[in-house]
C-alpha cells in the first residue's frame, strides 16, 4: 500500500530523503543517519546502529504501510528529532505541511536513466522471484524498456519524478537540495560535505581533519552495506530478504545489458523530455 499517514506532520527539524527506487536510496539513508547523528553515535564506534540494523528500519518511509508488521504506520510523533525519513513518491505527491513546513528540508537523489531502468528491472525480477508469484517468469528487456519508456511506473513517469524534484531545487534551493548518483560516486567526499552543510548539521575543520567524513563514506559504503549480516538475512516488513536491496551498485552497467539501439531509444527520450531543463546525465 501506497500513501502517506493522512495525518502525517512535518517538524521544522525533519529531513525527508526523496528517491525513485533503486537509485541510491540505501546509500542516502546511510549517509544521513550517521551524519546527522554523529553526535549521538559515533562514527568510530563498533556498536554503530548502522553495523546491525538496515538502512530502510533506520531511515523508515513514510508510504509503505506493508514495511511494517501490523500493517500500519509508525507513529512518527514518538520519534526523536530530528528525524529522517524517506519517500518515493514524486514532489507534487508529497504531504503539504513537508511542502509548507519552513525549515523541513529535501534531499532528492536521482541516476542516470539508463542505470537506474537497468537497476530497477532486475529487482523487480528478484522480486517476484522470491515473493514466489503465479508467474515466476522474468519479464524481457524489452517489454520492460516499453514500459519505462511510455511512462508505467508505480510513482508515474520517469521524467515527470525527476524534474518534479529538479525544478523546486531551482526555485527553493534552501529547501530541496538535488544530488546525482554518479557524481557522488565519483567524488563522495565533497558531495557529503554538501549534503551535512544543508542538512544544518556542518562538519567542523576538526572532525574533517580527524577522518569523521571518511568514517561516515566507510560505514556507507556499498561493500561493507552489502556484507552485513542484517543485510544478507535479515527479512523485510514484506517478507523477502534484505539482501535483496543489493545488486552491484556501479555506473555503468547498463552497458552490459542494452543493445545499441536500445540505449540510443532512451538517449533520444533524454534529449526529448529534459529539453530546455538544465538537467543533464552523462554515459
């Protein structure tokens, strides 16, 4: 089930991670758990929550009611501020007061179309593998690549989701601050410096110099994520696995899987629907 808690309100203190699936959600949540808590776990320390429980319990979502075993949201009023929570649904979907609520901040994080249909794809594949569906079959490249490019999707079109979040960032850049997936992964150090300096909780030139933001990349990190054991067996609200969550993770390899004249389909989608935008992804 899809959808906001109706009476869900936003605190001033709150951070709201904004992701189509299979773009780097994980890897957000990670970062922004430990570095807006930094002070109330330490990134040294051996018992960081992050070491033993999953990104998605520590990080919840405010649309699933399925994640959770009664079938029902939490009561995000008991939570401790400041609290991070996060969604996939698309800008003009989200509860007002997150819209409304002056210093509520947003973190969209998006990837390159080509990775993130490719990511979502094989997922979705997993999925209903393990969920154990009348239909077990896998469904083909190309009709997903059909579907992808005609807009089906659960949170709506693509495109319509990512320049949703992409033209407040513009408008509102102290309230949605836009990150790209690759460039991230290609230089995470500065990106995280981002991402704490507009999140209001700054990294002093002592905890720079004292190695806390490599501590955080190392603690987020795709590999040690992949390798815990909550993370290999640990089950989910929906009863499937976490390890399900894990893929490869790179830029990339859509090359492995698109032929020619597939990748050049969605190219000429890119050009065509972010046209005039501002928004671009490099291959």
């Amino acid at each position: 089930m899809v959808g906001e808690p109706a009476n869900f309100q936003a605190w001033d203190t709150d951070l709201i991670l904004a992701t189509l699936p299979r773009s780097g959600t994980l890897w957000l949540k990670s970062l922004s758990f430990a570095t807006i808590n930094r002070t109330r776990y330490p990134t040294s320390s051996k018992e960081h929550p992050l070491l033993t429980t999953s990104p998605h319990d520590l990080v919840p979502f405010l649309e699933f009611k399925h994640l959770y075993g009664s079938n029902s949201f939490p009561d995000f009023t008991k939570f401790q501020s400041p609290r991070v929570l996060a969604v996939h649904v698309p800008y003009h979907s989200l509860a007002e007061s997150i819209k409304n609520t002056p210093n509520c901040k947003i973190v969209y994080l998006c990837r390159n179309p080509k990775d993130n249909f490719i990511s979502i794809w094989q997922f979705q594949n997993r999925l209903k593998a393990a969920k154990n569906v009348n239909d077990p079959e896998p469904l083909p490249i190309e009709e997903a690549l059909d579907l992808f490019c005609h807009g089906v999707s659960l949170y709506g079109p693509f495109w319509d989701h990512l320049l949703g979040y992409w033209k407040e960032s513009l408008e509102k850049p102290e309230k949605v601050l836009f990150l790209k997936y690759e460039d991230m992964m290609k230089d995470p150090k500065p990106h995280l410096k981002r991402l704490a300096e507009f999140s209001g909780y700054p990294f002093s030139l002592e905890e720079e110099n004292e190695g806390v933001l490599d501590e955080i990349l190392g603690l987020s990190s795709f590999d040690l994520l992949k390798n815990l054991d909550v993370n290999k067996d640990g089950i989910t609200g929906f009863n499937v696995q976490n390890k399900i969550f894990f893929r490869k993770g790179e830029v990339g390899d859509w090359k492995n899987h698109l032929t020619p004249l597939m990748a050049e389909r969605v190219d000429r989608l890119i050009e065509e629907k972010l046209h005039g935008s501002g928004l671009v992804f490099s291959n």
